[in-house]
C-alpha cells in the first residue's frame, strides 16, 4: 500500500496536479503490479519563498535546484528490487511529466505492522 506525498514549489505556469497524481496511481500500479486500490497520493504545493535550497529561496519551481520532494511509505517491504522500482518509477514519471529531468528527490519509508493506525485500529 504506497502512500505518496508530493511536496513543491508553485509550478508557472500552472499543471493539473490531479491528472499527475491519476497518473503516477496507474502508472505504478501498472508498472509494479500493485493493485491500484491499494495506491494513494498527495500534493502540497509550498508558499511562495517558502522552500530554501543551497541558501537561496525561490517562489516557483525551477527548473535545476530546489528538487520535486517525494516520500513513499509503504508496509515492511522487504524486497530491496521492488522498492528501487517503486522509487525509480516515480522518480521517472515525475521527472518526465512535470520537465525536471534530474530535479526529482524521492525517498522510502518503512511502515511497520504495529506502528500504523489506518481504517479505525492498529494494522498488523
């Protein structure tokens, strides 16, 4: 169960985040062979100057420096090849759908039976 959160600078101009986040869903879902009802995603989009890179702030997203932000979760995974897939996945896409060839941060998170609370309890 991937939950991706996305985290930018204001894009100029402007992208149609929902159809990015629809895509990224399917393109993983398609691509790792995860069952797409299992797969979330998010978008915050960062305040203007409020994202600071090598000491210098921006307020839209360049196209080098202050990189796209992407956090993966997932349940114990333990398969070191399907986690650089999902990583690498969605590196890629974002990379190629948004135009930030190599402008693109993403980085995977553990969640562990016993440590999540999802769906009214504690997942095991």
């Amino acid at each position: 169960m991937p939950v991706i959160a996305i985290t930018a600078l204001p894009f100029a101009p402007s992208i149609d985040r929902p159809a990015v986040l629809t895509g990224l869903c399917e393109g993983l879902a398609e691509t790792c062979g995860l069952p797409l009802a299992h797969i979330s995603a998010t978008w915050r989009t960062l305040d203007a100057g409020c994202y600071c890179d090598a000491g210098v702030s921006a307020a839209t997203q360049p196209q080098r420096g202050h990189p796209v932000l992407v956090d993966v979760t997932c349940f114990d995974l333990t398969d070191d090849g399907r986690i650089q897939a999902i990583l690498e996945f969605c590196g890629r896409y974002l990379e190629t759908t948004l135009s930030l060839p190599g402008n693109v941060f993403v980085q995977y998170h553990c969640a562990r039976p016993g440590q999540v609370y999802a769906q009214g309890g504690i997942v095991d």
